[in-house]
C-alpha cells in the first residue's frame, strides 16, 4: 500500500483526468454522436422495412384468403347451379314421362271407348238390320205360308230351326 | 514472511472461489447449452467481483 | 479523398516524432548507471521490470553498448514541467542524462531539481546533493507538482489520437453512406456490442443513451492502451495506479451524480428490514460506495502489471536461464512462453476493458434503476431475488 501510495503521481493523475474529459467531449461530438445516431437511424429502417414487409404479407395473405373466399363461393355456386340443373332434368325427364304415359293412357281409353261405341253402333245396327230381315222373312214366310197349310207349317218349322242355327 | 503467507491464503481462497463459479457455470452451460452467453457474461462479472477482491487484499497487505 | 489526406497527414506527424527524435537523441552515457546499463543479474532484471512498471520522463526504447564501449541510449526525451516553489518551470528529460538516481542536478528558473526513480524532487536551499535517510526518503529535498509529459502521459495522448482518428473517420463515414468501408467494418461491431451487451442490458434500455460517451470512451481508452503495452515500446498507460484511480473516479461521479431517489434510500434507509437493521445496514453501504471504485481501480491497475510483470519475467529467462539451457535454449524457451502468455494478456487487455465498463454500468445501472418492491412469487410462495438483487449482494 505504501509502495501504491508512493508510485501514485498527482501530476499524472490530473493530466488524464483533464485528458480523458478533453477526449470524452471530442469522441462524444466527432465520434459517437454521428455514429450511434446512423446506427440508430439505420436500425428504425430496418425496422422499418421488416415492418413493412410484414404488413405486406399480411395484406398478401388477406388477399389470398380474399381469393380463395371467392373461389370457394363460386364453386359452391356452380355446385349448387349444376345440382338445380340436374333437378330440372330429372323433374322434367318425369313430367314428361308422366305427361307421356298419361297421354298414352288417355289416348287408349279414348280408343278402347271408341271401340266400345263402334261395337255398340254395329250391335245395334245389327240388332236393327237383324229385326228388319226377321220382318221381311216372316212377311215373305207368311204370305208364303198363307197360301198352303201345310207348307205353312213346314217352312214356320225350316225357319225356326234355322233360328236356332244361327 | 506474513505478507507472504496471507498472499498465499488469498490466492487459496480466490483460487477457490474462481473454482466453484466456474464449475458451476459449465454445469449450468452443460444443463442450458442455450442460457450460455447469459451464464457467461454473469461469470466473468462475478468472477471480476472475486478477483477485486483478491487483488484488494493484496494490495492492502502488501 | 479527405479521409486519406488526414491519415497520411496523421502517419507524417507521428513518424516525424520517432524518426526526428531518434536522430536527436542518441546520447553519450559515460556512467554506467543501472537501468541504464546492460543488464545480466537477477537484481538488475528486478530493477529493470521495476523501471519498466513505473511512469518515465523519457520515451527509452532501448541500449546498447558501441564499438567504443560507451552507452548508447535509443530513445527521445520528453518534457518535463513541474510546479516548484519558483512556479511553473519546464525543461527537457535529456538534462537529467537518464539518470534516475538524484546524482544529476537540474537547475532551472532557480529551482534544482533530481530525479529519484522517475520521481522529480526539488532540492531545499543551500543543499549541494540529495541527502537520505535510512529508509531512502531524502530528507533535504521535497516532491514537486509533476504535470510533465511523462511516458504515460505520452501514451494517453497518443491513444487519444488513435481514437479520435479512428472512430471520428468512422463517423465522417456515415454522411456519405450507410454501411461503413474498410477499418471503420471492425470498428462498427465493436461500438454496437458495447451498446447492446454492456450499456442496454445493464443501465436500461431508456436512460443508457446519456451514458454512452463516457462507456465507449473508457471501453476503448483502456482496451487500446492495454493492447499497447503490449507493444515493444514499453508504455504502460493502465498499470499507472493513477491513471486507473482516474478512471474509477469518474466512474463513482458519475454514478453519484445520477443516483435517484431509490438508490440513496437503499444506502441511508434500506427498505423492507427491521429499523435495527437499517441503522447497521448504512456503514456498509456507505463503505460499499467506496469500495466499489476501489475494487474497479485496483483490478484493472493489478491485472496489468501482473500481466507485464509475467512477460518482463519470462523475457529475461533468457538471461536467468543462460547458464542451464545454453544461450539458444533459454531464448528459445522464452519466445515460446512469452508467446504464449502475451496470447493471454491480449484476451486480458480485452477482458478487463469490457469488465471495467461493463461493471461501470452495472454501477451505473443501480443507481439509476426504479426499484419495485413487489417481488414475483414463486410456487412455493418463497421470493425469487430479481437480478438487481442478485448483483447488489455481491457487489
């Protein structure tokens, strides 16, 4: 300690005090001031720029998210579009099966009626035209007949069992 | 004669000290490979506190 | 262009001081004093690693003998002003002819002055020589105010200019662009990892800004004058104990002069312990103030002279090893040692440069940071010491 205190140098001591104020003042204005604010500017760009650079690939991403929305919808819509489309094939490939089948149906019972009327004029035109022979025959018989009795009877009986043939 | 023997003990003691902070700054390297700058800078510090200490009681009993 | 005209402008200045004092100062040295002298003994290499720690009132790089056999001393003078009793007196080292013993006396504006190991004293009226007592104090001469350009004070300068020069080209640089160019790379990093590894994370990211000269100017004043002790020209700028006291000392002003509220509770009225407590709580605090400084000064101070004591020793086992090992060997041994350790006292001009700074703002930081006292709780309800606490105990 003695030896310290011996070796210390006031003059020494006061030269670099005075020194080292001298060179903190002057590095501060000539030195760190420029060189610690460039640093300081340079990093807020940075800063700067990564901030942007991430807001951009926000925006980036929104956009996508955007598109992909967008497509997603039209797909949907489309799906929808070709699934009302189908529904409207089907129903109408019914319709017009139901339409067809009862055009069909109607147009048969129409054809089976006209055959029932057609059947039931040629009946009862035949019932009539059946009469009017019936009439001319027993007039022809009985002005035949009239004249011989017993032929009379004969033919009465050729007649009636032509009757029954028919 | 003293001065040398209680300079012998302070080099025992901070020999010591230096010692366990390092050894138990390896330990923690080894537990926290990651944590290694951190246990670093906190040892030499540490380890600085020490050998101010050491040195002062030397000087003092020189 | 200017960067380059300065630096040249720089290079001639400096170069013209060695080369024009060398020319100048070759000198006869008829005496045979010791530290001047050829050294071979186990004392002389003492005396010598002990002249070598120790500031000097001229720049000496080395000896020789010539042909004639006389001294030859390489080396340039240096001016030495005192503040005697007659007032300011200034004159060159060269009169003292490198004597370090008070046999040669100096008379200068009425004053006589001797340099007794590199210490200049002014001897009392009517004394013809320096008279001593038995404990080598003279009793008929006193110690005079030295503000001489001594050998530090030398060195100091000349790391001033170095930084000025280097870090103020660095920032002329960044007017013309962004990203700096050649010396100015290496420099950049190193300004930032003060700022992020030592200042930020100790002071606090809002208030290290004011502190920012002061640390990088410490950080790098002490790391280039470290590194140039370890330059063959013999200066020993941070092994000055008053150089390092200086350096504490602005340290613990500045620390004092920013210290809040907070931290002078902490000393006078500590916080959250019994009044008992308190009271036996504010020497040791008051004590610890002190000590704080101290330990900066005296680790810096201790560390490189053991450093240059280490490598003055290893270079002269070329001399103390001649007899065992052969002239070649010892030398050979030496180099490689010396080698090796002047590898670790470059990490150690670095190491004791960031630690002075870093325990600068560590210091700093305490005394600005705003205490809470609400301490986080752990699981088990016991307190887990914040960082803040951590270092105070230690500190």
């Amino acid at each position: 300690m003695d030896q310290l205190l011996n070796d210390f140098s006031p003059g020494l001591f006061l030269m670099q005090a005075v020194i080292l104020i001298i060179l903190i003042l002057l590095m501060k204005k000539f030195a760190w001031k420029p060189i610690l604010n460039s640093l300081d500017e340079r990093e807020q760009g940075i800063q700067g720029a990564l901030e942007a650079a991430e807001k951009a690939r926000l925006e980036m991403k929104n956009l996508q998210a955007d598109n992909e929305k967008a497509l997603q919808e039209a797909r949907v819509e489309r799906d929808a579009m070709l699934k009302d489309a189908r529904d409207i094939r089907t129903k109408m490939i019914a319709e017009a099966e139901e339409d067809a089948k009862a055009q069909a149906s109607k147009i048969i019972t129409q054809a089976q009626e006209a055959i029932a009327a057609e059947k039931r004029a040629a009946v009862a035109e035949l019932k009539s035209q059946v009469a009017a022979l019936s009439l001319e025959i027993a007039e022809k018989v009985v002005k035949d007949e009239l004249s011989d009795k017993k032929k009379q009877m004969q033919y009465v009986e050729k007649m009636l069992q032509d009757a029954t043939l028919n | 004669m003293y001065n040398l023997i209680g300079a012998g003990l302070i080099v025992i003691g901070g020999g010591i000290g230096l010692g366990q902070i390092g050894g138990k700054a390896m330990e923690g390297i080894a537990r926290q490979p990651e944590a290694a700058g951190k246990i670093q800078t906190a040892m030499i510090i540490i380890g600085a506190l020490l050998e101010g200490l050491a040195f002062g009681a030397l000087i003092l009993g020189k | 262009m200017k960067i380059s005209s300065l630096r040249i402008h720089f290079l001639a200045v400096i170069s013209f001081l060695l080369i024009g004092s060398f020319a100048s100062a070759q000198e006869h040295d008829v005496a045979e004093h010791h530290g001047g002298g050829a050294v071979d003994t186990q004392e002389e290499i003492t005396e010598y690693t002990n002249h070598h720690l120790k500031d000097a009132h001229d720049f000496h790089l080395f000896s020789y003998t010539d042909a004639a056999g006389e001294r030859q001393h390489v080396g340039f003078s240096l001016p030495v002003i005192v503040w005697s009793s007659n007032g300011l007196v200034s004159f060159m080292s060269s009169e003292f002819h490198h004597d370090t013993d008070g046999e040669v006396i100096v008379e200068a504006n009425g004053s006589r002055f001797v340099n007794l190991h590199e210490h200049i004293y002014e001897l009392e009226e009517g004394a013809e020589a320096v008279v001593m007592d038995e404990e080598h104090h003279p009793i008929n001469a006193h110690k005079v105010f030295d503000i001489s350009i001594t050998k530090s004070v030398f060195g100091i300068i000349l790391v001033g200019l170095l930084l000025l020069f280097w870090f103020g080209s660095l920032g002329r640089q960044y007017k013309k662009k962004n990203i700096p160019t050649g010396f100015g790379r290496a420099l950049e990093p190193l300004v930032i990892y003060v700022r992020d590894e030592i200042a930020r994370p100790n002071i606090g990211e809002f208030k290290y800004k004011k502190y920012m000269s002061f640390l990088l100017t410490v950080f790098f004043f002490i790391w280039v004058s470290n590194l140039l002790g370890m330059t063959p020209f013999g200066f020993n700028i941070t092994g000055q104990i008053a150089v390092t006291v200086c350096l504490a000392l602005f340290t613990f002003v500045i620390v004092q002069f920013s210290g809040n509220k907070d931290y002078w509770k902490h000393i006078f009225w500590m916080p959250d312990v019994p009044v008992i407590m308190k009271i036996i709580l504010i020497p040791i605090e008051l004590l610890g103030i002190l000590t704080k400084p101290f330990s900066l000064l005296i680790r810096l101070f201790a560390n490189i002279t053991a450093g240059h004591v280490v490598v003055m020793g290893l270079i002269a086992l070329t001399i103390t090893l001649r007899e065992q090992f052969g002239a070649v060997g010892s030398t050979g041994l030496s180099l490689v040692l010396t080698l090796f350790i002047s590898l670790i006292e470059i990490l150690v001009a670095f190491l004791q440069a960031f630690i002075f700074t870093m325990l600068s703002a560590l210091f700093i930081g305490m005394a600005v940071a705003e205490h809470d006292h609400h301490h986080e709780h752990d699981a088990e309800g016991h307190e887990i010491d914040d960082v803040e606490d951590v270092r105070e105990s230690f500190v």
